[in-house]
C-alpha cells in the first residue's frame, strides 16, 4: 500500500513451530488471495470440501463445505508454511521482520490532543541481541503480542491438540467430527494421512479409541499438548489508545477447534492495515480510524464464544474444575500520557 512498515520480533528467530496445522477459513483465503499470497499449492496444504459427523463409531451425516449449500471450502495446512510464505510476501514488498529486537518501551502524545496524522508519534526504545538501543519515533505502533498474552478464567477448562497419522477409512478431504463418551475430537486432514486433532479429552489415545470408526486406527503421533483454555480466550476492554492499535484477533480469536488465533489475527491485521494506509496517504481523515474498534471487537467476541462453545465440550470430561473467580480481560499495555522523553 505505499506505507513504510517496520515490523520486529523478539526471538532471535523464526520459532521452530512444531508439526503443527491451522485451518484457514473461507473469508481468510479470499483476503489473502486478493493480495496475491498463495497457499493452495503449498507442502502439504489440502483443501476440505465436506464435514461428517461420527457418533458411536457410525456416520451421523454429511454436509459438504461447498457454495450451493451456503458453505465454501476451508484450506489445512503445516503452520510452518504458512508463516514461511507469509514471511516471502513481506520480502517481496521490502519488509523484513527484524528478529532479535525488542520494544522495550514507548509513550504516546496526550489524548486531548487534536487527531493530526501528521503531528506527534508514539517514540519508542528498540532492544537488540546485542544490547544496543534504537530511538525511533512512528506515527502508530500496533501491539500483535499473541494469544498468550491474555488471560481468562473458564472454570479450568481446556482442549488437546495433536498431529496424528490415522490408518483407515476416515476421508482425507473431510473435517471429521467424532463424537465419543468424554466429549468429542475434531480431526482436520493435511498432508497426507495425517490430521490435525483438537477434542476435549486430554487422553489422546482414549479419545481416538473411544470416537474413532472402527477402520481407523493411530500409525503415529507426531505432537501432542494440552492447552489451557484460560490461556486464550478473552477480549480486550480497548483495540485502540491515541496511536496506539492491539488488534483484538489474536488474544480473544483462539478458537480451539481449529485454527489457534489465525484467522482472527490476518483478518484483523488486514482491517486495521487499509485504514492506516488510506489515513497515512491522505485518502481518508483520521476518524476513519474510529470505526476500527467497534467492527473488530464485534468479530473479537463472536471468536470468544465459539471459543467457549469448544473447550465447553470437556463438561461431562474427568478434568473439569469449578471457579467462581470472575474472568479477566487483556487490556493495551499502559504508556505514559502525556508523552515524556523515552531514556
């Protein structure tokens, strides 16, 4: 979009994510394909074109993911690729991610001030490796710190996650939906015969024994965890402060059924990115940047509830807790206002 981007990074570099996937929705592809970034034909990418349901080792039904019936084909893949050609695009647009730098402090104009996209920045204090120190003032700063940033309280409720290879007849170009005596087990297929797993039961071999066809039967685990629900799924009481941007997708989009945070973030870094380029080149006022808080913490808590709908399924589970601690909400990190010199 014509606007210079800086974007650093804290770990000295790229993290080795395990053998793990996401599935990107429909709505995501269509963003991302629209700014020429292709996934389709990507290592062990596979499209999915139907959801079945199992219950007692018997299909319950089928519906196919196409747009005649309202749907649209989602799109699994290795998280690795998908980051490795997120990470080309920015190279092809001149933006490389600065590993190995940290933010370790900034301050922004006061608030009463009148909005003016040419006037004062948030300064900030860059950290590298090294230990030398990087003054830079920018016109806006956005906060992307992750889903494990935030932190709520569900009632100690939770979901496991695992890459498993399955031998057997469950179809490779399904999302299959298990449903067992302690819950259910979500497996969505990619590279091969292997499937990314998220259910309910922290007892991964149980719960495949338990939901599975009687075809299918565990070759391989290749990653297995148990994530915390609490963890993830929270919205923040304010996406935006002055110049200051912390996009909603990734601390209360964590939906444990598929796709960690993903889809939420992209969609919510794509929303926030237009405006600031079109306020940037004079294309729009500054209010334009107003709309963005509202729109994205509308999608922010659709993300929490399904969240919640998923890590609910562990109700009838062994592992469920009781709190009456209420939940806690993630909030912009506090800078001082008005602005004094950053040392």
């Amino acid at each position: 979009m014509g606007v210079l981007v800086r974007i650093v990074e804290r770990q000295p570099w790229p993290r080795a994510v395990p053998a793990t996937a996401v599935a990107l929705e429909p709505r995501t592809l269509t963003l991302l394909e629209q700014r020429a970034v292709a996934l389709r034909g990507l290592p062990g990418a596979r499209t999915v074109t139907a959801t079945a349901v199992y219950a007692g080792r018997t299909l319950l039904g089928r519906v196919r993911l196409t747009a005649g019936n309202g749907g649209a084909p989602f799109l699994v893949l290795p998280r690795v690729e998908l980051e490795r050609q997120l990470r080309t695009q920015l190279a092809e647009q001149g933006v490389r991610v600065e590993y190995g730098t940290e933010l370790v402090a900034g301050c922004q104009p006061a608030p009463d001030q009148p909005p003016d996209p040419d006037g004062p920045g948030v300064r900030t204090v860059l950290r590298r490796q090294d230990r030398t120190i990087e003054r830079v003032t920018v016109p806006y700063l956005v906060a992307a710190y992750g889903a494990a940033t935030s932190r709520a309280d569900l009632a100690g409720r939770g979901f496991m996650a695992a890459v498993v290879r399955l031998d057997g007849e469950l179809p490779d170009d399904e999302i299959s939906v298990l449903l067992g005596r302690n819950g259910l087990l979500t497996a969505y297929p990619f590279d091969g015969h292997r499937f990314w797993c998220v259910g309910s039961d922290p007892d991964l071999q149980q719960a495949l024994e338990g939901c599975s066809p009687a075809t299918v039967r565990t070759a391989e685990v290749a990653f297995s965890t148990w994530v915390p629900a609490g963890q993830h799924l929270c919205v923040p009481r304010q996406p935006r402060r002055g110049r200051l941007f912390a996009p909603c997708g990734y601390g209360s989009g964590y939906r444990a059924a598929c796709d960690q945070g993903v889809n939420a973030g992209i969609q919510d870094m794509i929303n926030l990115s237009w405006k600031l380029a079109m306020v940037r080149h004079g294309s729009a006022v500054s209010d334009v940047l107003g709309t963005y808080p509202a729109e994205r913490l509308a999608a922010a808590r659709a993300g929490l509830e399904e969240g919640r709908v998923g890590c609910g399924s562990a109700r009838n589970g062994p592992h469920r807790r009781t709190s009456s601690r209420p939940a806690r909400r993630a909030s912009l990190p506090r800078l001082p206002v008005p602005a004094p010199p950053c040392r």
